[in-house]
C-alpha cells in the first residue's frame, strides 16, 4: 500500500485513526486510514456549509472542496465510487 500523503493546501484537521465511513444514501460501507477520514469530513464539511449558501460564489471554499474531491479520485477511487459518487 502507497503512503498518501494530503496535499499542501489541505487545512483541515488530520486525524491520527481512520474509522468507517457509511454512505448516507445507500448504506455502503467503507473504512478510511486517518488521511483519507481527514478529506473525507473535510469535504462533507465543506460541502454543508455550501449547501446552507455559506460559502459565496468564486469563494476559495469550493475551489478547495473540488481539489479534495479529485485528490480522493486519485488515492482512493472506490471509497470516492463508495462514498462520495
């Protein structure tokens, strides 16, 4: 197994565990290593607050959600098709 790493501008909180993760809508499962769970709650994080209208439009916020989105494509795709397609 490679060793992911988060990329630089990823400010969100780095756990030290990961922990299983249950997609919401179709009840599927995964578990994430603690670098993965870190983006995970980071773009669930992210995107509520959009989802509520906090982040404006051309805001940094979803900039960041979409580079969070293709870096999980990249490290981990099928939690990406598990959790977050």
């Amino acid at each position: 197994m490679k060793d992911i790493k988060l990329p630089e501008w990823f400010d969100g909180e780095i756990y030290e565990e990961g922990g299983k993760v249950r997609n919401p809508f179709s009840g599927e499962e995964y578990l994430l290593n603690a670098k993965e769970l870190s983006m995970y709650d980071f773009i669930m994080g992210a995107t509520m607050v959009m989802e509520m209208g906090g982040a404006p439009k051309g805001d940094s916020m979803i900039n960041d959600l979409r580079k969070g989105l293709e870096w999980f494509r990249e490290n981990n795709n099928k939690a990406y098709m598990t959790l977050l397609n």
